[in-house]
C-alpha cells in the first residue's frame, strides 16, 4: 500500500466519474460527493454539508472568527483550505500544468478544476432549475438563488446578501474607493465588471439592437433598460409617496430620500450625500474633474444637467 506512493500508482477508480485513487480510503471518501446524503446541517442557517468538518468550517460563517492568518503579510481566512490557497500567492510557484492548453496552475484542485472545461462534462444539475455544473461547490454556491436566505448583512446599511462575496463587492461602494481604472481614458470604476462593460464604449461594436427603433448598445442590460421607454411600463412603486419606476435600481435610489441616512461621505470635506453619483460628482469639485462631455463640440461639464444628455 505504501510503495503506490513512490509508484504513482492509483489502483483505485470511482466506477462514477473514473477519477482515480493510491488507496481505497480515498476512494471511498471521494464517492460520498457522488451521494445527495448530506447529514450534517448548520442549525443557524439549516445548509447541509457531507462531512463534518465542512459543517465546523461553515459555521465561521455566521461569527466573525479567522482563526487562520498568513504569516508573510497578516490576511485571515475562516477555512482552512482558503488559507493553504492563499501561501502559495507568495512563492508565485505553479507546478501544476494542464495538458491540454500548457497552463500552469499554483494548486493541483486548480488544475483539476480547469481540466473540467476541456471535457464539457457538467455531471452536477440542480434539480430546480435544470442548471448543469462542472463542480459539486459551483452548484451548492448556485442553489442559494433559490432561497430566500441572505445570510450577509452590511454593517454600514445593513443591506443583506445570499454570498459573501457579493457582500465584499457591495463594501467598496461605502468606502468610495474606485480600484479598476480604464487604460483608454483614465475612468476609474469600484468594481470590475463596470470597467469590463465600460471598455466596450471604446471600441465601434454594439452588438445588441432594439427591435422598436434600431437603437444599438453595447452592453445587454442597456438594452433592456432601453426597452421600458416603448411600453412605458414602470412597475416599481414607492410605498411612501407613489412614485413609479422603470427600474428596481430607481426605486432603491429613490427610497432613500425619505430618510435622513446619508452614506456617501467626501473625504475631502466631509460633505454627505444620500447616493453614491451624488458623491462622484461633488468630487468633481475638489479635483477640476469635468467628466460629462459632449460629443459634438467637445465642451466638458462638471454635471449631467449643464448640457442635454442622451441615454
């Protein structure tokens, strides 16, 4: 049983997905992922995990304990996993290479996980959708979208979200900090997937046509926002005063007027503000920005309003 070590060997083959084992422990331990069985369930929450100690790990979750810490440059994690994931950002070593493309990977799980996209095999379906996932981890995090549970709560507006990590994404907006700059022009976004679509303004192509006027845009959602102004539907109302909007993201926005919470704050002046654009506009001042320009003439404005703007 020992020598399989210095051999390479792996005897052992799951008759499921042919991955293959040194030891029939393994083996054995791997077919559970196989398996719906999921006994251990977080009494807080009511998820369910295979194993125990994923449950011990889950619970993490729910307190604010990282018991894990990097000794190079002080980050904590709550899993252990994530933790040995994150020493080896430090060596820069990536040992793992994929035989199919040449990538080469820091972890073997990474490898492993990637081989996954060259097969097109998706074993993993959520059976209220129909989805298919390469992983048994892609469709747990999947499966939350058909709760109603958001177990992530903002400390700061105490906005709540079904993944932590959309919490972590929602956080830069309160601290006002724009990390993802634009190589073209300069812009600079909070999150990355606003300067992936704000990258499309620079080149010609607009691949997405409404069926009404011809109008072209280059991102999807611009469309479907666009889409509202023909049937003039606004099916978000405000409760407090009436209002109505095409959007839900209007609706949000517009909430906030009738409280006293304000919590963009200028850093600069210390000026509060109830929404974030409020925010980046008044910045404007401070730094002689006049980000609004017109197409035709070239004339630059600090605010929308100075000059007729088209959506």
């Amino acid at each position: 049983m020992h020598q399989t070590i210095h051999t390479g060997e792996k005897p052992f083959e799951c008759n499921v997905c042919g991955k293959a084992f040194r030891l029939q422990v393994y083996l054995s331990e791997h077919q559970k992922i196989h398996i719906e069985e999921k006994p251990f369930k977080c009494k807080l929450c009511g998820s369910a995990f295979r194993r125990k100690y994923q449950l011990n790990e889950h619970y993490t979750i729910h307190t604010d304990e990282k018991p894990y810490q990097c000794k190079e440059c002080g980050k904590c994690f709550r899993q252990r996993s994530n933790f040995t994931e994150h020493q080896s950002i430090h060596t820069g070593n990536k040992p793992f290479e994929c035989k199919e493309c040449g990538k080469f990977f820091r972890l073997n799980t990474l490898l492993i996980r990637h081989q996954k996209s060259h097969s097109g095999e998706r074993p993993y379906e959520c059976k209220e959708c129909g989805k298919t996932f390469h992983l048994p981890s892609e469709l747990n995090n999947h499966q939350i979208v058909h709760t109603s549970k958001r177990p992530f709560e903002c400390k700061v507006c105490g906005k709540s979200f079904k993944r932590e990590s959309t919490l972590i994404q929602h956080s830069v907006i309160h601290a006002g900090v724009k990390s993802y700059e634009c190589n073209e022009c300069g812009k600079a976004f909070l999150h990355r997937s606003s300067l992936f679509h704000h990258r499309k303004i620079h080149s010609d192509e607009k691949p997405f046509k409404c069926k009404e006027c011809g109008k072209a845009f280059v991102v999807l959602a611009y469309l479907t926002r666009h889409q509202s102004i023909h049937n003039g539907e606004k099916s978000f109302e405000c409760q407090q005063c009436g209002s109505a909007f095409r959007y839900k993201s209007q609706l949000n926005k517009h909430q906030r007027i009738h409280t006293d919470v304000k919590l963009f704050q200028c850093m600069e002046g210390g000026n509060d503000f109830v929404h974030g654009t409020n925010l980046s506009i008044h910045q404007g001042i401070h730094t002689g920005e006049n980000p609004f320009q017109c197409n035709e003439y070239g004339d630059a404005f600090k605010y929308h309003y100075q000059f007729p703007w088209t959506f």
